[in-house]
C-alpha cells in the first residue's frame, strides 16, 4: 500500500502530465469546441496542482 505522501507525489505527476498533453499534443484546429475543452481540462489540472501543493505545504508546516 502506498503512503500518503507517495499518492501526492503520484496525483501531482499525473496532474502534470495531464496538463502537458491537453496543452501541447491536442491540436484543435481553431475548433471553439475544442479549445473550450482543452482550456476547461488545462485548468482543472492546474487548478488541482495547486490545491494538491498547498495541502501538502500546510501538512508540512503543521507538522514543523
């Protein structure tokens, strides 16, 4: 089983590489459509990314 801070690592990686192919491999072609999905799934995951940092940043500084 798998600790908790190795999850983070694992869900912030995966957020990372999410972020990266929406972002940079999906090519619209101009499509409204698509470059609404691709922003709106870009965001989430940053979104998540961020989030995910900062809990672990405040488990880190309530433990200190």
């Amino acid at each position: 089983m798998m600790s908790k801070k190795n999850q983070n690592f694992l869900f912030l990686a995966v957020c990372a590489l999410n972020m990266i192919m929406f972002g940079l491999v999906i090519d619209t072609n101009g499509s409204p459509v698509r470059d609404f999905i691709q922003g709106l799934t870009v965001g989430l995951s940053a979104a998540a990314v961020f989030a995910m940092l900062w809990g672990m940043a405040k488990e880190r500084r309530s433990r200190a």
